[in-house]
C-alpha cells in the first residue's frame, strides 16, 4: 500500500476511533493533516480573539519544515496508535 494509501485510510480510520482524543491529540492530528495536505502553514496567525483557530493554526505551524511524506507517516502511526488504545 503506498503512502498516500495508507494516509487516506488513515482519514477513515480517525473517524471511527474507539474514544475520542483530548484536545493536545486532537491538535496534533490536525496540525499533521494540513502539514501532510498542504505543507507548511500560510497566512496569518488568528487574533487573540479566534482562540480555537490559533490554536489550530499553531499545531499546524508547528509542524513547519516537516516533508509532507514524513507528516503523513506520522499521522498515520498516530491514528494506528490511538486505534489500539
């Protein structure tokens, strides 16, 4: 199975988790989505006021200079991760 394979059947998988993750792991999903998805974080941060989306755009920033192979791969070992908890 390629890469791009198993990230889309990580997508799946992460819809389907037997519990649902805090918010720390919920954040790094996100954050090694788009980094996979879309590469490094663009735009600008959101205002003090948009707290949910700062900080998603900061998981996401956070992940800066990361290939988008190596994002994928460990999207998909942390989904495989908490499949198994």
């Amino acid at each position: 199975m390629s890469m791009q394979e198993q990230f889309a059947q990580a997508q799946a998988d992460s819809k389907n988790l037997p519990e649902r993750p805090d918010n720390m792991t919920l954040l790094k999903i996100y954050g090694l989505y788009k980094q996979a998805s879309a590469g490094d974080a663009t735009g600008e941060r959101p205002g003090f006021t948009d707290m949910v989306g700062r900080a998603k755009f900061d998981a996401w920033d956070g992940f800066k200079g990361t290939s988008k192979e190596d994002a994928m791969q460990q999207y998909v070992d942390l989904i495989e991760e908490l499949k198994d908890e």
